[in-house]
C-alpha cells in the first residue's frame, strides 16, 4: 500500500470537506467540513516537507542534516487562525439560530428575504 500516503490522506480529506460544504445545507455540518478542509491543508503542508534523513532541529548532531522548521512554524499559525475562524462561524451560528430559529442555510435565506419585502 504505498500509495497510502500523507498527501494521498490530505488530499481526501480535503475533498471530504469540500463535499460537506457544497453538498450540506446545516449551517454546523459546513463549519465542520470547513475544519476538516483546514485540517487536510496542514497536514499536506507538513507532509509534504517531511524527509526520512534529515533531524529535528532542536539539538543537531555534527554532520547530519536539518529540518526545515519553517514549514511548523507556519502550521502552527494556521492552526490558530483556524481555531478563530471556528469560533467566529459558530457565534455567527448562534446568532443566526437565535434570529432565524433554523440550521438550514436555504431556510435562512427564505426568512430573510420574507423580512426585507
């Protein structure tokens, strides 16, 4: 199974999440498949700079080679801004369950428009 492999997974995951967006009306399943979409990109960043030979860079040995740890650095930033952007959607959630009183995106959209005429 050597096709088995991080970007194989990430690339999956991906489109698993991509589906749930498009293909899902609830507005918590959306939130849910737009973590899953985040969560595919970091581990194909983090995948895809990982070689077998090279050492973590915290305490090298004389004459091995390096990780890069730019690549974590910035996957951990994009770790947190996807924690922010989790909890803005399910405040935004929230508020539009209080207003509207519905999960459904079409729903929403329906009741909306109803207000405005």
């Amino acid at each position: 199974m050597e096709w088995i492999t991080g970007e194989t997974v990430s690339i999956l995951l991906f489109f698993i999440g991509l589906f749930g967006v498009v293909g899902r009306r609830n507005i918590i399943k959306t939130v849910v498949s737009i973590g899953i979409m985040e969560t595919a990109i970091i581990l194909f960043f983090l995948t895809i700079q990982g070689e077998g030979e090279r050492v973590p860079p915290i305490v090298p040995l004389v004459g091995e080679t390096v990780a890069d740890p730019l690549p974590q650095a910035l996957m951990i930033t994009a770790i947190v801004i996807g924690v922010a952007v989790t909890a803005v959607s399910l405040t935004m959630f929230i508020s539009l369950y209080h207003k509207y009183g519905t999960t459904n995106w079409h729903k929403v959209e329906v009741k909306r428009r109803e207000q405005d005429t």
